[in-house]
C-alpha cells in the first residue's frame, strides 16, 4: 500500500515519472532530498500544540510544484486553510481545492489541532455535481467572450452590438466539467438544438453580467438588452415557451411590489408546479415565489394564444397569425425577441417561422438593471412527452446604444 503522495514522486520532483511502489515508509532517495521538511508526511514527534490564539502558518505544495502559505489560527480548521489559499489562486467557481496530507485528503471539518504536519499537498478539482455547476454557469468565460466579440452596426443612427450564437447550457456544462452531463427530461436535438419536456422549467442561459456589451458599446450603462430565442413545439393546447428569472446580483430594492400581476395557471412562476391539469385558477399552493416572468404560446392553436405570466403580465392574445407546429413547419422555429428595459417597459415581438408575420406587446416588470441580464428557462405547462417535448433554438444577445 502506498499513499497518495508516495505514489507522486513528480510531485518532489523526482526524475523518475512513474510511481515507485516500496514498501510502507520507504521512498525514494530522490524524493526525500526534493520535498518539503515533513511535506504531507506524518512525523514520529509530533509538536505541542500551540494555543488557539495563536497563528500558524502551513505550506501547501501543488501538484505542478508552486507552493502557497496560509496563516490561520490554531482554532481553525481546514476550511480555513482552503479558503485561504483558493484565494490566492483565484479559481472559477467551479473549480475548488482538495487537500492531502499523509496520503489522505483532509475534509474541511477536520480542526488544526489534528493535522500533523502543516506542510500539505494540494490539487484542484472540478466540481461534477449538476446543480453547483449550473449555479456557476454565469461565471462561464465563453460567454464575456462572445459579448465581447459582438458585431457593432449602426442603424438609424442608433449604435447596436449584435453577439453570435451562445453554447447550449449541455455544452456550456461538458466544458466545465470535463465531461458529458445529463439534465432531467432534456437532450440534445441535433444542430445545436435542444428538446425539453419535463414538468418543471430547466436553466437554457444563465444570468449574465452585461459588462462585455457595455464595453463594446463604450457605454457605462445600458438601457435596454434583447434577448433573441427561438422555440416550437408538437405539443397542442399546451403554454409554451421561455421563462425569465431576474439576477440574484440584481439590486435588492427593485420588486414586484405595486405591479399588476397576471396569473393564468401559475406553471412555471415556482419550481412546485406540478398539477396534472389546465386550469384558469392556478392551484392554492402557488405563489409567486420568485421574481419571473413567463412567455406562453401555443403552437397550431388559432391565433397562438400567446400570454405572459408574472409582474406586469396579460392574458392569451390573439397574434392574428397561427404559428405552425414542429413538424408542420418542417422542424422550424419560432423567434421570440424579448427587449428588457431599465424603465422597466418591455416588449416582446414574436415572428413565425418561415414567414415575415409579427407580433408585439409590451409588458411592465422591471427585470433588467442595465448591469445584469435574467436567467433564461425553457418551460412547457404540465410538462409532456419526450417527442412532444419543446424544441429550442440557441441565443443570442443585442445591446443598443440609446
């Protein structure tokens, strides 16, 4: 049996690349010359401990050789040591350090007075779990980048930046992670698609700083910021669309307090939605939990029956056009441009497929600060099945300079 460490000589920087097995407690010359005095090995005499007060630095040797210091008291725990170096290594959100010592990686919980030695070995994690990545999405590089890459014209003397495409949120968390992820009741469709048929909403784009716009457009502000989406679906005499979910980041002062808020089944205003039926009065447990709005059409019923839920919202309308269904419309989709305003007046415009027929209404929430685009999510009321699931195109963002 050999330790975590042992079986690292690379580590000590040992010439030798591979692991050199020996029996317990014996390593390589090399390696005894290289490492730290006592680095993440156990020791026979083990120091007196210092009192709680008192502060103690620990060394903590990476795997690519850099070391980091960290002064903690002898109070502490671990958790402490972690912190303290993560924040020197500034790492992304989900990325975190794991420490090692004797072979053993330390649990945050474990206090100072059990280490025993306070020179540890150190490696970086990616997180894995679904959640805690989704959660750091909006931390994600490739999106300050396509912002930062927009496309600057100038129509009708007004200045807009016009970003390219943005990954889907499956591709966004495979790069993340390092590896392929799975989201309940949604898949890849192909083209860069994605298809959605679960009861609850699920995150397409996460909450966005605007920074990279503001900087193309030299601008300190922003007023306005579109969000252009496309979906469409098979599914009938379902509400259908996408969500949006104000910033966490987003000023605290700025509610729905005094807004006249439409509520026609309450699907997709809460994560709790989970009624097996279509009804004009939303089911007594729901509430309007989280600042949301919802869109909703419905595809091949006369007139789309379009409507938006939450603060400031309106009921079915007629758009005077029927949007084809998914397989009527030979798998093509419908865009949705939701312009978000610091006014708080908003509008959206929504074009059918394969056609030049528009809609426009404008609804009054004030979702979008100038500095922090909502997180967008992809919702169908009741959820469905698989092949009769929502079809969703990738986003993109637009920023005017007015």
């Amino acid at each position: 049996q050999h330790s975590w460490a042992q079986g690292c000589p690379w580590i000590m920087g040992a010439k030798n690349s591979q692991p050199d097995y020996r029996p317990e407690g014996t390593k390589p010359q090399e390696a005894m010359a290289a490492e730290p005095k006592n680095a993440g090995y156990a020791t026979d005499t083990i120091p007196p401990a210092p009192p709680d007060s008192a502060e103690v630095t620990v060394d903590v040797t990476m795997m690519n050789g850099k070391q980091y210091e960290a002064k903690v008291l002898a109070s502490d725990s671990v958790r402490q040591i972690k912190q303290a170096v993560e924040a020197q290594m500034e790492l992304e959100k989900h990325a975190f350090l794991k420490l090692f010592c004797d072979g053993q990686v330390l649990l945050p919980s474990m206090p100072m007075s059990a280490l025993q030695t306070t020179s540890l070995f150190g490696a970086i994690s990616i997180e894995q779990d679904v959640e805690v990545l989704k959660q750091a999405a909006s931390s994600y590089q490739a999106y300050a980048d396509i912002m930062k890459a927009a496309v600057i014209q100038t129509v009708n003397e007004v200045r807009t930046a016009t970003t390219s495409e943005f990954p889907t949120i499956l591709e966004v968390l495979e790069d993340m992670s390092g590896q392929p992820k799975q989201l309940p009741d949604m898949k890849s469709d192909g083209e860069g698609k994605l298809r959605f048929w679960g009861k609850k909403g699920e995150l397409l784009l996460p909450s966005l700083k605007a920074a990279p716009l503001k900087a193309a457009l030299s601008k300190e502000k922003l007023k306005e910021v579109t969000i252009v989406a496309s979906c469409n679906s098979d599914a009938y005499n379902r509400g259908l669309g996408i969500g949006l979910e104000v910033s966490p980041l987003m000023d605290s002062k700025i509610d729905a307090q005094g807004v006249p808020s439409y509520v026609y089944n309450g699907y997709g205003l809460n994560d709790d939605s989970d009624s097996d039926s279509d009804r004009e009065e939303p089911p007594k447990k729901t509430s309007v939990k989280k600042p949301r709005n919802v869109v909703k059409f419905h595809p091949g019923m006369h007139g789309g029956q379009i409507r938006v839920e939450g603060p400031g919202g309106w009921g079915n309308n007629d758009m005077h056009f029927t949007p084809a269904r998914l397989g009527d419309s030979g798998g093509a989709l419908h865009t949705l441009r939701l312009t978000l305003r610091t006014s708080g007046e908003n509008t959206i415009e929504f074009q059918g497929s394969g056609s030049e027929k528009k809609w426009s209404r404008q609804w009054d929430h004030k979702i979008f600060d100038g500095e922090h685009i909502p997180a967008v999510f992809g919702f169908i009321d009741l959820g469905g099945t698989e092949s009769g699931g929502v079809v969703y195109g990738k986003f993109s963002l637009e920023a005017r300079d007015v």
